[in-house]
C-alpha cells in the first residue's frame, strides 16, 4: 500500500503538478504572518486562529484538486488516511513528506522534518510569539478543511514547533467523528 | 574594501555576518566562513538562529496551486480589510514592499557570494552594488523575476514622454494566473503584490520609485499586465549628476 502510493506521489509530482520556487511561497507567507500580527496587535492568539481559517478555507478548496489529480477512492481507516495525507497530501502540495507517528485508530502525528512556510524565519523577539505564536497554523486549518470535505471531522494542532526552539515540528490530528453524507437540499 | 576588512569593520548590522557582529571575539574570528559559523552557533544561546543556517538553500519546488491558493486567501484577507479597489492594491502593494526589502538582501549576498565578491578566499573585489537606474532595473529584470518567478520578465522599456518614468512588462505574472477578477473588480489588478516587491527593492537600493501594476490584456495574452515605475527626481538628478558629461 504505501508503496504504491509513493509510486503514485512521485509520478503525480513528476508530470501533473505545475512547480514553483518555493522561495516565493515562503516570502509570501511570511508577510502574511507578520501583516496580521501588526493587524491584530500582536495578539498571537488571534494570528493562530485567523490563520487557520485562512487554512481551512484553502482546504475546502484544495481538496478537489486532490481528487482529480489522484483518483484516489475513500480511505478504509483512519491510519490510511493519515498516509494518504502524509505521502500524497503533503508532496503534492508542498513537496515533503512528514512522518507519520503514534497513530492509531482515532489520531496520528505528523512529523515535519522539512517546512517550506517556516524557512528564513524568525519569531518576533518580545517574548511572547515563542510561547503563543503557532508560525504554520494555516496548515492545521488546511488539514481540517480538506478532511471535514471527506467527511471526517477533527481536530488538529501543533504541539511543537522548532521555530519556538522545540527539536521537531510536530503536528496532531484527532478524530472527533465521522460525518454522515448529508444530501444537499431539494436532491433526493 | 578587501573581504577580511568587511569581515572586522561592521559596526552594528553587518547583513554578511548577522546581527552581533561587534562584539571583541568577531576580530579574532578567522575569515573562513566556517568557523564564523561555528563561533556564532558557541555563543548564540539555546535556539540556533537564521543566521547559522547556509544561505544557499538546495533549491525546493512546490506546487504552484498552493501558491495560488495562499495567494487567493491574501487577496480576499485585504478585500475584507479595505474599501474599494485602491485600498486593496495599496494593501496587497504593502505586502509585496516588505518582501521586496529583503529579497534584495537576499540575491546580492548570494550573487556576490557566488562570484566570490565575499569569501574566505583572499580576492579583494569590491562588493557589487547597482548604482545606475538601467543596471538596477536590468538587475530587477532578470535576476530577481528568475529567483522570484522562475524566468525573466518579458520586456523592459523607458518611457518616451517621461524622463523618469520605466516599464517592466510581463506578459503572464506567476501569481495572478489563477485569479478570475469579478466584474465590479474590473480595475483590480493583483499584480501589485508584485510590484510592491520592485518597489521595496528598488527603495533599498536607494533609487526611491512609485510602482504600480496596470492591466494591458492583448489577444492571446489576457493576463499582460505593465509595471510602471515612477523615479523620484531627486534619482533622476542624481543620476545626470554623476554620469552625464
């Protein structure tokens, strides 16, 4: 299974993905970030949370690119899910791939060795965004947005962050429940 | 200035070295860079910071529709933010402007690095620095749009009514190539995210400019858009000072 999907992953990367530096990508972001923490006043809880909505709005939308590029069918388990989003999710969209740890049934852990948002970065000195501050929050929005479109609703967090002087860059994923196929109105 | 010079001489933020710089161990520090770094990593307390990483990163690839979703949040993030057309370029110019600044920084140090301007070898060449309008904005033109948007801009003309007035044009702009304008945007160009990057390098390297993005669609190429760029005088007269004649 997972070696096919990195079969998969490696050929989508190669032919179907149109590229670009990452460098933009980063400089951007890192605007972005400090553009909303000079508008909300530095006050970090907010960023986080304006972040992941940010995120979680690219993540409704994200996802049916992820469907047309991959043809991938629906995740049997949560664990597959947790390697689908790792190994395809991940590298098509931002060319790494995160470990996945401590999963199981109802949650898993992505490890990011390597991230493209938080390259030349640095947190603001004042004391404070080391302790508040998530830099790559819109990430935890994205996950949550693409994966409540696949009926599966959770929560996600950063629990470190080597930006803060952690020793990795750990994101978790819990499973609240899963969603039921709701019709849309007046489709019976 | 030789590079051992530059090495010892900076007082207060010296952009080869990083930000303490003028403590009495920098003029011990041999001119290998390596042990500069090493030093620096010594005292540096508990977190490793930016500077003891390389500069030259492996170059890394991503998916332009991240990008382009990143970007479309951007947009509509200042749309909320601002009344009217005008506002949100001005605003999405801001965000650009600040990138601008430090991207500048960025190429030099790595272009001067690269040919050797700046290195533990004993070449004493001067650091480069752009001091004429056309080798800044050829600069712009070429190096930054290849670092920024992987290939150069498509033209770059001289105004023939103004003296001090420039245009970059691309006939694609990376970031706005999956942006649909709706129709009571229809003067929005979102270009000026990238115009305000010119316009932060082009203030850091001391030629002072207005620069905004216009819309020039042609048949076959929907999305071309002109940036024009707007010298201060003060730039102009400089110029004619130091080179005419």
């Amino acid at each position: 299974m997972s070696k096919s999907l990195k079969t998969l992953s490696d050929d989508l990367w190669k032919n179907r993905v149109e590229k670009v530096n990452s460098e933009l990508f980063t400089l951007t972001y890192g605007s972005l970030v400090a553009q909303l923490c000079r508008d909300l006043n530095y006050n970090y809880a907010e960023v986080n949370a304006h972040l992941e909505k940010m995120g979680y709005n690219i993540g409704l939308r994200l996802v049916e690119e992820f469907f047309a590029q991959t043809n991938l069918g629906r995740c049997q388990t949560f664990r597959e899910t947790a390697e689908v989003v790792a190994k395809v999710g991940f590298r098509m969209f931002l060319n790494v791939v995160p470990q996945v740890v401590g999963v199981d049934e109802k949650q898993f852990s992505l490890v990011l060795d390597e991230n493209p948002l938080a390259e030349f970065v640095e947190l603001p000195d004042d004391g404070k965004a080391f302790k508040e501050l998530w830099y790559s929050n819109v990430l935890v929005g994205v996950l949550k947005g693409a994966l409540e479109m696949v009926q599966l609703e959770v929560n996600a967090f950063f629990v470190s962050d080597v930006l803060r002087g952690d020793d990795t860059t750990e994101l978790k994923v819990k499973l609240v429940q899963v969603l039921k196929d709701e019709i849309p109105v007046g489709e019976d | 200035m030789s590079s051992s010079r530059l090495l010892v001489s900076g007082v207060g933020y010296d952009p080869a070295v990083g930000p303490q710089s003028t403590g009495p161990q920098v003029q011990q520090l041999a001119t290998s860079t390596s042990s500069l770094k090493r030093q620096f990593s010594a005292s540096g307390g508990a977190h490793s910071s930016i500077f003891d990483k390389n500069l030259h990163r492996a170059k890394h690839d991503i998916s332009l529709s991240s990008l382009c979703y990143l970007f479309g949040e951007i947009v509509s993030w200042c749309d909320s933010k601002s009344r009217g057309v005008q506002q949100l370029e001005s605003r999405l110019n801001n965000l650009g402007y600040s990138i601008g600044i430090k991207y500048l920084e960025l190429t030099s140090l790595r272009e001067n690095f690269a040919s050797g301007n700046i290195s533990s070898s004993s070449k004493s060449h001067a650091t480069k620095r752009e001091v004429r309008i056309l080798e800044i904005l050829q600069f712009i033109n070429s190096s930054v749009w290849k670092g920024l948007f992987g290939k150069m801009a498509d033209k770059l003309e001289k105004s023939q009514d103004l003296a001090n007035q420039y245009m970059i044009t691309d006939n694609l702009p990376l970031i706005s190539k999956y942006i649909s304008v709706p129709k009571e945007f229809q003067h929005l160009n979102c270009a000026a995210f990238v115009a305000g990057i010119v316009e932060g390098i082009l203030d850091s390297a001391y030629f002072q400019a207005n620069v905004s993005a216009h819309s020039f669609p042609e048949p076959g190429l929907p999305l071309k858009t002109v940036f024009v760029i707007n010298f201060d005088d003060k730039v102009i007269k400089r110029e004619s000072m130091r080179f005419e004649r």
